[in-house]
C-alpha cells in the first residue's frame, strides 16, 4: 500500500491477543471491526499467553476475520508466524530482531517498530520502518515492562525535525484523549485496553474513530 494509504489505515489500530480480554477474542476482533477499527495486530504476550498450535490457531482466525473485511493484520514480534500466515506486516520492539534483518525476511509486508527516543526513531526510520510506535504516550498498566511515560512530546519533536513516517501513538490511548495524540502529529492511535475490555468494543472503536477524525494531523 502507498504512505498515503498506510496512513489513513492507522487510525485506529487495535492491538490484541488471548490475555487482553475475558471474553473470546474472536468475538470482541468482530466487533472492533464492526465499529470501524482500520488496522489489527495479534500480539500473544504475557503470562498466560498461548504458544504453539494453540497461538497459531487463533492468530490464523483472527487473520481469516481481518481478510474476510479487508483489515491489515499484523503479528507482533514473531516473524515465523507472520512469514507462516503471510500476514500483512510485523511489528517489532528495541529488543526483538534488528530491522534490517527483518526486512529482508519479510521482503515488502509492513514493518513497524517500536521506538522511545529521536535515535531509536531515525534509526528505524534509516534501516526501513514502514511506521513507528511511539509511547507509552500515558500511563498503561497493560504493558509490565513499558518505558517511562512521554506524553506527546517525542511525537511532536519528529514532526518538529521534520520526519514525516507514518506514526501511531500507543499506551494509555481512549477516546477521551485520543484526539490530543493526533493533534500532536500522529497519524493514527494504537489501543489494547480501551476496545477489548470495553463493555462494546465496536462503541469503543466507533467512539476512537470519531476523535481521531474529529482532528487533522498537524505537523
Ligand atoms: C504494547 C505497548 N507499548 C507501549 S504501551 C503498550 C500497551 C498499550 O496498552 P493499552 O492500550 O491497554 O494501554
Ligand atoms: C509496542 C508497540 C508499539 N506500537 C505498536 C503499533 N505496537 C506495539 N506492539
Ligand atoms: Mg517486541
């Protein structure tokens, strides 16, 4: 896809696996998509996070959900499963594999990376992120081992140096400020909690789109 339309698929990027919701997670995925999420990431992590033909299960259905409605579907971390599935893109962290060797596993899927400091984001930016994952922009519990919280401002210091790849905001992420991340100058939001421990997860994405809409991106 153009920047152009990968930015416009960051809106609202809802971000789940098995641990993040009491309720199945094929269901709540419906719904997200329902009310209008516009990309997804499987991402399998924690404690009681399933492995094996069990993780591959569920990621092959969710993948089946976001193809049969036309959504990107992106597999945190584990680039065997994302090359396995053919899925759309991979999203990676400081300490999973270097880009450049993920980009020439994953050959032109899309490949986001995770990033906390101007360094980290020219970085990544230099070896051939497609997007970055800035945060926590506020406090989550929802990550154990996350950065210290930032605020908008590493968001409003690359605009401010003139990077324009495609970002989304992550950590702490509503309704209620998602509009502020996307006035700072992200492209889109990324949320785990706010849709799949939402009481409506489609009213939730709904509610998300609409912030995110209700701001043009400055910078
Ligand atoms: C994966 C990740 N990276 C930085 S914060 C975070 C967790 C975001 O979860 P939530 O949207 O529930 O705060
Ligand atoms: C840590 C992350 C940051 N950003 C995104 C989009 N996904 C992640 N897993
Ligand atoms: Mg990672």
């Amino acid at each position: 896809m153009t920047q152009g339309e990968l930015r416009k698929a960051l809106q609202v990027y809802f971000i789940m696996g098995s641990p993040n919701t009491e309720q199945p997670a094929l269901q709540v995925l419906e719904e997200a998509i329902a009310g209008g999420i516009t990309i997804f990431q499987f991402r399998e992590k924690g404690r009681h996070a399933l492995k094996g033909e069990a993780k591959r299960a569920l990621a092959r259905g969710l993948q089946q959900l976001c193809r049969a409605h036309g959504i990107p579907f992106i597999v945190n971390d584990d680039i065997d499963l994302a090359v396995a599935l053919d899925a759309d893109g991979v999203h990676i962290g400081q300490e999973d594999e270097p880009v450049d060797q993920v980009r020439a596993r994953i050959g032109n899927k899309l490949l986001g990376v995770s990033v906390h400091t101007v360094e980290e984001a020219k970085l990544a930016v230099a070896q051939g992120a497609d997007y970055l994952g800035l945060g926590p922009v506020f406090p989550t519990g929802t990550k154990e081992d996350a950065k210290e919280v930032q605020g908008v401002s590493l968001i409003q210091k690359l605009r401010e140096l003139g990077m324009d790849i495609p970002i989304v905001g992550i950590g702490g992420i509503h309704a209620g400020n998602a509009g502020e991340v996307v006035a700072a100058g992200a492209d889109g939001v990324s949320v785990i909690t706010a849709i799949s421990q939402a009481g409506s997860p489609l009213k939730a994405a709904q509610d998300l789109l609409e912030a995110v809409n209700s701001q043009v991106r400055k910078g």
